[in-house]
C-alpha cells in the first residue's frame, strides 16, 4: 500500500542560502519508514551528496518527537509508527 506524501518547502533566508523542508508521511511502514536523500543528478556521473547540506534535523510521529537514526550519510530510519510521521530538516 502506498502513503500520501506531502512536501513543504520554505524559503526561510533566501539570502543566507537556507530553505526549511516539511515531509509528511501520512500512512508510515509499519515496520518503519526510511528517508533517503539523493545523491546523484540524472544524466551525471558526479556523487553530488546532497545529504552532506543537511544543517538540522527532526522527527514527528503524530506529534511526539521521534528520534532518526542515520543509517549512512544518505539515509535516516524511523522506528515503527502508527502516523503521521512528519521529517523537518534545514538545509543549507
């Protein structure tokens, strides 16, 4: 079964180059949710790590905190929900 996924995006201090990230995961795994980052462009050869820009990161699981836990430099992982889960990360 697929989850509605919503994305916010805030442009918080256009000119200190930071923008803030909503991502709500309506309907999580139930064994737990993973969140990866890309790391590459379509059509490059170049590892881009966009992961590496993240400044701040939290959790939500219907509104309680969560903790992420990162996986490897690209990926965090969730511990099992009921939902919604809700990810908000600063990125630079």
């Amino acid at each position: 079964m697929q989850s509605e996924i919503r994305y916010e995006v805030i442009l918080t201090d256009p000119a200190g180059h930071y923008l803030d990230v909503e991502l709500t995961v309506e309907n999580p795994l139930q064994e737990g949710q993973c969140f990866t980052m890309p790391a590459w462009i379509p059509g490059s050869y170049m590892i881009r790590d966009f992961a590496r820009n993240i400044v701040e990161i939290s959790a939500r699981c219907g509104g309680d905190p969560m903790e992420l836990i990162q996986v490897d430099k690209s990926t965090y992982r969730l511990q099992a929900c009921a939902g919604p889960v809700t990810v908000k990360y600063r990125v630079y």
